[in-house]
C-alpha cells in the first residue's frame, strides 16, 4: 500500500508556481498603474506648460502644442512625445477672458510591448492669454 505522503509529494512545486505567477501579474499591473498616472501628469503639467508659454504677449497661439511636445520629450523621452497629438488654439470662456488652450491625446506606453498603446490618454492645459 503507497503511503498517503507519496500522493501529495511535488504539490509544494506547482503550488509555488501557481503563487508566483498570480504575484508576477500583479507586480505587472501595478507598474503598469504607475507608468499610466506618471505619464498623464507629464502630460498634463507639459499641456499647462504649453500653455502659459503661449499665452503670453507675442506669441502666437499655435506654438503651444510644439511647447507641450518639447517639454514632454524632455521629461519622459522622445517616443512618448512622439505618439501623442496636440494642438492649440484660442478660445473664449464664458466670462469674456481669452484662453490658450493645449489639448492632447494619444496612448500611453505599456510594459508589455506585445500589448501596444491599449491605454489612452487625453488632457487639456489652458491659460489665460496676456493682452499686449
């Protein structure tokens, strides 16, 4: 007769596995909600950058996307500049003021490149323009 021992003999092995794949996925998924909120707060902070750069007196509005672009490759690299799309224009809000405003959109880098840009990312920087 096998002794009940034998039976579970190895179990340990692929309990382990098992753990480590789940806790290797969740590692993943954390990092990737890191990565995610850092690069739309770059973003964000580089579109109120663009902005304010072009709000000011002299400068055409137009030059604000090219600003936001500079500042965000600058501060994350060139490829995640590169794939997002920003223009900007003058507005008038409710009250009469002049806006700047830097709209940008495109998808944020993910830790699995097999995976592609699967999340996407629009954020909006305004400023008011200065008169001259």
């Amino acid at each position: 007769m096998a002794d009940p021992g034998d039976r579970e003999r190895g179990s340990a092995v692929v309990d382990f596995v098992f753990v480590a794949v789940l806790v290797v996925v969740l590692l993943l998924a954390v990092l990737q909600v890191a990565v995610y909120v850092h690069v739309r707060n770059v973003v964000t902070a580089s579109a109120q950058e663009g902005a304010r750069y072009a709000a000011n007196a002299d400068v055409p509005a137009a030059v604000g996307a090219d600003r936001t672009l500079e500042v965000v490759a600058a501060a994350t690299g060139a490829q995640t500049a590169a794939g997002l799309d920003c223009a900007s224009a003058q507005e008038t809000d409710g009250t009469g003021l002049t806006l700047v405003v830097v709209r940008c959109s495109g998808q944020v880098p993910t830790l699995l490149a097999a995976l592609g840009g699967l999340l996407p990312l629009q954020v909006t920087g305004r400023a008011v323009e200065e008169a001259v």
